[in-house]
C-alpha cells in the first residue's frame, strides 16, 4: 500500500478549484505506454498547464497496477529533473467497481472514478458513496458519471446516449459526497462520435443542460468524457498508408473551448492519442519498410502528440501557464 503523496502526487480537489475560478479545463490525458506518458509531461511541462495523467481498466490491466506505479513516479521525477513545476494527479477513469477503486487508492492513485451510468440511479448512488467514503479517508479524490456516453472506447461501450438529467445532479452529488461529475451533453467515446457524413454536420453539444447543471451546482466541478477531436489530418494519414478509418469525426475544438467558459473543469482525452501513433506508425513504416526499431517510429509519434498537447492546452483548454496559481 503506497499513498499518492509519497509519489510527488497531486489530487484533483485544488486544481478544479482554481480552474473553476480561472475558467479553464485541467487535460486529462490518457496513456497506455511509456512513449504516451512521456508525451504528456513533455507537452504540459512546456506549457507550464496542470495534468491529470488518466489509466482505464484496461491499460492498468495492460501494464499491470504496480507497474503504472512505478511509471507514474518515474514520469514525477522526469517533470522534476528537467525542471517542470507542474501538479500532477493519476486518476483512474471509468473505473467499473468498488474493488478496483480500492486497488488504484492502495497503488498511489490520488483520483479515481466510477462509472455507474449503466446503472439503476439508486445502485450509482450507492456504489459510489461507498467508494467516496474509502477514497476521502485517504484524500483520494472521486469522479462520479450521471448520464450514458455512447460511443466505443477501450472497454466503454453504449449504443445509446442518454442526456444527463439536471434535476438529478443535486440529489446526487448530495448523497454521494463525490468530488466531481462526469455529465452527459452529446459528447462520445471512441474515433466515430457522429453518424454523418462530413464536419459540417456534427450537432452542437447541450450547453443547455450544462448551462442548467452549473446553475444547479453553483461552484462544482463538472467533467467532460467522449472529448477527443480526431484531427483529420492524422486520419487522412492512416487511410493513406493503408489503414480504413472513415468518417471519423471528433468535437470541433470551438465547442471545447466554449464548454470551459460553462464551467466544464476538466476535458477528457485518450483517441485523438491512438489516432496520432496510428498515424505516424504507419506512416514511418510505409515511408521506411526496412526499419525495425521501434524508438525511430514510436519516438516520432511521440514528438507528434507533444505537439497535440501543447496546441490542445494552450487554444483550447485553456490550461497553460495556469500550473502556477495550484
């Protein structure tokens, strides 16, 4: 058992405060590899932004939760050693029951979330209450979800999208005592958000119900999940060197950046990775068919989501240089 804190970890409970305050969103960035994480410390180091370093049950799986540890502490000494002082906080995302929850509080995270959207609203309720009551004994922050995101990601996956429901979020966040709230407004997990047949197409999210929520809730932070923009450049990249990605379509980054100013403090993103080492993986190997070191082509995807990272928290999350006020 090992507290985040022995870890250089930060939890969430400052950083929404300030980012509520200031009006930005905190990136919560999926990783799966090493080359992802050190993309992350790179980008939000040189952005001078706050991180929330976010693994799903099946990366944790993946790497295994004692090595995601000792990542995770060896990306808090990288920020360090090249002179990055930004709060770092390791959340688990999506988390699906209170026995997982459990083993990410004992392994160092210092944010855990768990999704009951599926659930009865009461079951949710219940679930994530006894999970809040583990997690705050330790100052381990808790996300909760109301509302179903529809989509295809890693191991989330719905056929239907259903609204997040305002006049629920205060009996909810009430009963439950949880940290923050994943909500619901037409965002969507996974590269293929939308069923239409070009960009132009792509409905704007509810800002009517998060505009409800956030009046509802006063000063409570509020969490957007499904949010990668699935930039066509990468995909045009990856059908070009044989891949078969069509119609992708991600939330157009104005929309991102509009959803801040409705006091949405942290925005998720994980596919607008896959879709970038994608990329450049095919691309590097189409242009070099005898190369077989995987530094030369995973080393450019790197460098690639770098460049992601700096543009998405400089213009559109609005979170760089902010590191300084947490």
């Amino acid at each position: 058992m090992v507290s985040f804190k022995n870890l250089g970890l930060s939890n969430t409970n400052k950083m929404f405060e300030v980012a509520l305050e200031r009006k930005f969103a905190i990136p919560g960035y999926n990783f799966s590899n090493l080359e992802q994480l050190q993309a992350i410390i790179i980008g939000c180091g040189e952005t001078k932004s706050p991180v929330i370093l976010q693994n799903s049950p099946s990366a944790g799986k993946y790497a295994s939760p004692v090595m995601v540890r000792y990542m995770v502490q060896g990306a808090v000494e990288m920020a360090k050693e090249l002179g990055y002082d930004i709060p770092i906080a390791l959340h688990l995302d999506h988390g699906n029951s209170f026995e997982l929850a459990k083993n990410c509080i004992d392994n160092g995270f210092s944010s855990v979330m768990f999704d009951g959207s599926h659930l009865k609203y009461d079951e949710n309720v219940s679930t994530t209450k006894k999970i809040v009551q583990c997690a705050h004994g330790k100052d381990v922050s808790v996300e909760a979800e109301l509302g179903v995101i529809a989509g295809i990601e890693d191991h989330i996956k719905s056929n239907k999208h259903y609204y997040t429901d305002p006049e629920q979020v205060e009996d909810f966040v009430t009963k439950t005592n949880c940290d923050s709230l994943a909500i619901a407004i037409g965002t969507s997990h996974g590269a293929y958000k939308f069923k239409v047949d070009k960009e132009s197409d792509i409905p704007e999210l509810r800002f009517d119900i998060l505009q409800e929520v956030r009046e509802r809730l006063g000063k409570f932070p509020i969490v957007l999940h499904g949010s990668s923009s699935i930039p066509k450049n990468y995909v045009d990249i990856i059908n070009k060197y044989g891949g078969k990605v069509a119609k992708a379509f991600g939330i157009p980054e104005i929309q991102l950046r509009k959803a801040t100013q409705y006091g949405i403090c942290k925005i998720n993103i994980a596919t607008d990775f896959r879709i970038i080492f994608t990329a450049m993986i095919r691309k590097y190997l189409g242009e070099n068919p005898d190369h077989i070191g995987p530094r030369q082509y995973l080393g450019l995807a790197r460098q690639e989501s770098i460049e992601m990272i700096k543009h998405r928290n400089t213009e559109v999350l609005g979170s760089a240089n902010q590191a300084q006020y947490i």
